[in-house]
C-alpha cells in the first residue's frame, strides 16, 4: 500500500429474505430444519462503503439468524451515522488500529469484510485471529498465495471463512445449478458468460492495480468465472486469453477488456469476457435439447431467467438476506459453509491463469 493512502482513504474511496428462500425450496427446507438461534449472532461489517449501505445493512434488517451488532471503520462521521441509524452500541463500533480488541467483544460472532481486495487478506487472518468467523467478500484476495494464507488462517483459528457468493441463494442461479445438475436440456454443449460496465472516475480505487488487484477481472469479471462454473457443474482444466484497451491512458494500471475460453473436461468451452468500458450482463447454456439464460445475470437483481421452455418466473429478494442466514445456520448447527474460503481459492487460481494466458499467449493449465 502506498504510503499516501490510509485505510480510511481505502474505505472513502469504497464506490460501489424471505422471498428468495421461498423461491429456493432447498435451501427453505434446509433452514426450516435447523434449530433458530435464542439469541441471533452478531455480524461486524468492516468498511461502510455503499455495499454495506446500501445491501448489507439492509439486509441484515431482515435475516432471520444474524444481525448487525457491529461496524468497523476509520471515519468518526460514518461511526456516528452508523450508530444512530442502526442502535449500534459505542463499544461495538471499532476502527481499524483498534479493531483486534474485537477478540474482547462477545456480541460480535461473525466479520464481514467489505474492503478493497487488497485488505481482504489483513482483515480476515486478523479477524480469525480474533476468535471470529469471516465472510469476505470476492475476490477472497488478490494472488492465490494470498488465498491460501487466509484458509490456513482461519482453519488454524478453528473458524468458518465463508465468501460473498450470494448469487449462490438466489432462486434464478439456484435454478441454473439445478437444470446443469439435472440435466434437464441434455448434456452442455456451450456456456456464455459476459459482465461488464463503463467505469467513471479513473482515480477510484478499482483503477489502482496495488488496491485492485487487476481491473474488470478482478471486480465484475468473477463473476462469470462463477457463472461458467456453476452454470456446468465442472471445473476448467485450461485457458486461453486476449485482453485489449481502446483508452490506454485511462486504462495505464489494469486492463479495460479481456475475454477468455475457459476448456471443460469433455471438450466443452466457455465464453467469457468482462470489461469497464461498456455495459453487459448475460449467462447463457446451451445445451443438446435447449437453452437457458439468465439476462441481468449478475447484479442485484432483479435478475431475469427463461429457457427453450419458457420463462422463470422466481420472486425479487435480497440476495445477501439468504446468503447471511445461510452462513449464521452452519455456524448455529456446526455445519461446513456452501461458500467456503477454497471455493474463493478456485476462482482465484483461474483468474491468475486467465493473467498468464494473456501475457504469454499461450494455453494454460488450471491447477485442480
């Protein structure tokens, strides 16, 4: 990190229920028969950027299992618009050189890291350190040796490290996963997965490759890696990539388009691509007897699903409702996290061979 940003600067630069289980009869059922907590556990969100405003927080107004108890953060007006708004307790609020006495606080069973992916790693080996269960968000970091550093961490601690996939519990992804598992179209034939945006401020901080990571890959584009696996059901042995720039100027510290094919076992490929210069959002299956699609894919919602047979028609929530409640239940019933730290890890291993592909020109193996 450059001597020139804090970790308050990281965090000001941060830019960017019950329905859903009712339309995921699985997952409905799967927490219908787990005992409910007495006393719901707490979650301490680290970094109040606009996800934690505008998603988490009210999220956390609706789960069932877990709540938010506390707030990490480096700016004292946050703090106190926090406090107010949500009746967080003043020793629940932390910043971030103080945020190890967290270790001291029992109403606070699970962090939430919310930060520039830069930090995720610092914040989650520290929480664990802690005594504390973590959910990071994606990516879980920014190299895979980073990755591993957290898993060990946290298994060390004897803690759950859950990642952000919340479109995990979401109806109309939960549907896709149901129709590769199933089959019901036939064997899969080609995936499609595209996200991207046209990004603003080129001083934020996701146009800073040491905060960053990497650029639309790194931010929009895991989402696709996601998609493609979840969309298949498999695992990607290699890759091939090509990256391009029409403002090299703007675009000087990380990429501004890449496309990759990603090889599947069988002879399947995958399409994807990603990009900050215009907006894009589709996964698309086809398969021997027919298609599915989901357009939006990938953002808050509500996303839009049909297929060769006809629409989905699944209820709008908010995603981040069944993904906490869903995390609170494992830790409630002493059961594995759907989302754990190694499914992160994976991802985490293709986007460094999608990098090597485009820097080499080559095909590249993915390790398993």
């Amino acid at each position: 990190m450059s001597q020139s940003y804090s970790r308050r600067d990281f965090v000001r630069q941060l830019s960017l229920g019950a329905g859903a289980l009712t339309a995921a009869p699985s997952l409905a059922a799967s927490l219908a028969h787990h005992r409910t907590p007495a006393k719901k556990l707490g979650i301490a969100l680290v970094g109040l950027g606009n996800y934690s405003k505008d998603n988490l927080a009210p999220a956390l107004a609706q789960t069932q299992f877990c709540r938010l108890a506390g707030i990490v953060t480096g700016s004292p007006a946050k703090a106190d618009e926090w406090a107010k708004k949500h009746n967080i307790p003043k020793q629940n609020i932390y910043n971030y050189d103080n945020f190890d006495n967290i270790a001291n606080n029992p109403d606070i069973d699970i962090v939430y890291v919310v930060l520039p992916n830069s930090l995720h790693k610092e914040f989650t080996i520290r929480a664990a350190k802690a005594g504390k269960h973590v959910i990071c968000e994606k990516p879980m970091s920014i190299s895979v040796k980073e990755g591993e550093e957290m898993i060990a961490a946290c298994k060390a601690a004897g803690k759950q490290l859950a990642i952000g996939y919340r479109l995990r519990f979401e109806p109309h992804t939960l549907e896709v996963m149901r129709l590769a598992r199933e089959m019901d179209f036939g064997a899969i034939k080609h995936v499609e997965t595209y996200f991207g945006f046209s990004i603003g401020d080129p001083n934020q901080w996701r146009m800073k490759k040491a905060l960053a990571g990497g650029g639309p890959l790194m931010d929009v584009g895991i989402y696709c890696i996601q998609g493609a696996r979840y969309a298949t059901g498999l695992e990607p042995i290699a890759v091939t990539a090509q990256a391009f720039k029409t403002n090299p100027a703007k675009f000087s510290e990380v990429e501004e388009t890449l496309t990759w094919q990603l090889a599947f076992p069988g002879g399947l490929v995958a399409n994807g691509s990603t990009t900050y210069a215009f907006n894009v959002e589709r996964l698309r299956v086809t398969a021997e007897k027919g298609y599915y699609e989901l357009s939006p894919a990938y953002g808050y919602g509500p996303l839009k699903g049909r297929t060769s047979k006809g629409g989905m028609n699944f209820p709008h929530a908010l995603h981040q409702v069944a993904q906490m409640d869903a995390f609170a239940d494992c830790l409630i019933n002493n059961r594995p996290t759907t989302v754990p730290g190694e499914m992160g890890l994976q991802d985490m291993k293709i986007i460094e061979a999608i990098y090597q592909a485009v820097d080499t020109g080559r095909r590249i193996e993915i390790a398993p």
